[in-house]
C-alpha cells in the first residue's frame, strides 16, 4: 500500500503528478493547500484563522495544519500521497508519532527543479489559472520558505532511509515514469 510523500518547490509539477500518482496506486490524495482553500471558501473558523497566511505565501501555524490534515491521513485506508504536506520539520515529526506505525509515511519523493524553471512555470501558470497567491513577489517568497524550511524535512526522510530524488525537468509524463521507478508499493 502507498504511504508517500511528494515534495517540491513551488512550480515543480508535484501537484499534478500527486493526483496522477495517487490514482495510479488507488491511494487518497491528501493536498493541505486544497484542504485549507476549502475552509477559506466555506467560511469556516479554520478559514478566516488561515486566509491570511495563504494569500502571503506564509505557513499556516503547524498545529492548524495538524488539526485539519492528521484525521484524513488517518482515515485513508487505502494508503495515501501528501501533497505540500509536511511543510516543516515538526510536522514530519507529527506524522511519524501520531500515527499508528502501519499507516506511517513509508517513502518520500523529492522533484528536483532548477529555480530559474520554476520561475518560468509559474509565470505561464499565474497567466492561465489566476491564482491569487501567484504573483512573483509571493511567488518568490514561497521559494525561499521552500529553501529554509525543505533541508530539515529532507534530512528526516534520508535519515531513516526513505528518501528518493527524481528530476522534475522535461514533460509530465517523463516525471511520472521517473516517479514510478523509484516509488515501492
Ligand atoms: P499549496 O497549494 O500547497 O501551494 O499551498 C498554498 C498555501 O497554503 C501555502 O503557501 C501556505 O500558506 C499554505 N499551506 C499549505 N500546506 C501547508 C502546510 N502543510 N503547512 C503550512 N502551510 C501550508
């Protein structure tokens, strides 16, 4: 069963070859900046405590992030792919002690991107979605808390031998391929 973990920087594809890979392996797709538009969209408490650091490009505090993703890693029977989640050390840390040890993140994948790139993609991206957090000076802020925050979070997974890198250059399709020979179901 797939307990993954998708990281990369902004601008890196990792939200579109989660859901690919999430349907590939009958596995939940666990997407925190999905879960936290909805509860902005909704009105909730959650939402307007969170719809500021979202529109900045900020982290929203762990322990909202905690509340709102850990009952749905919990609830996937089936296995699951976290998308943008974690997105810092105490909550890489969270997922491995507050889950049962059976349903525990088995296998990190990192896309790597040259920043330049990513720059480039999320210029074409902001052009056709019209995503309000993707102007380039957020744009440029959540590189660099991709940059401060990923090295600890990385560290985690290498030291306890789950870790995969991947080349996130060229098509989607050829990111997938990569993703899947590194990937054990
Ligand atoms: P994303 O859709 O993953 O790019 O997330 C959009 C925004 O939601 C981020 O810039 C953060 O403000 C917030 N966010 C999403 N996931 C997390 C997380 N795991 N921890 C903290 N903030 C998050």
């Amino acid at each position: 069963m797939l307990r993954l973990v998708l990281l990369g920087p902004p601008g890196s594809g990792k939200g579109t070859q989660a859901v690919r890979v999430a349907a590939a392996c009958s596995a939940e797709h666990i997407a925190t900046g999905d879960l936290l538009r909805a509860e902005v969209a909704a009105g909730s408490e959650l939402g307007e405590r969170v719809a500021g650091y979202q529109a900045s490009g900020s982290l929203v505090p762990d322990d909202l992030i905690l509340r709102l993703a850990l009952p749905r890693v919990l609830a996937a029977s089936e296995g699951y792919v976290l998308d943008g989640f974690p997105r810092s050390l105490p909550q890489a840390r969270a997922l491995d002690e507050q889950l049962p040890r059976g349903q525990r993140v088995h296998q990190a994948v990192v896309i790597a991107v040259a920043e330049q790139e990513l720059i480039d993609r999320m210029r074409l991206r902001a052009a056709q979605q019209h995503r309000p957090d993707d102007t380039d000076e957020v744009f440029r802020h959540r590189l660099s808390i991709y940059a401060a925050e990923t090295p600890p979070i990385l560290q985690h997974y290498a030291d306890s031998s789950r870790l995969r890198e991947v080349d996130g250059s060229g098509s989607p399709d050829e990111v997938f391929q990569r993703i899947g020979a590194v990937l054990e179901v």
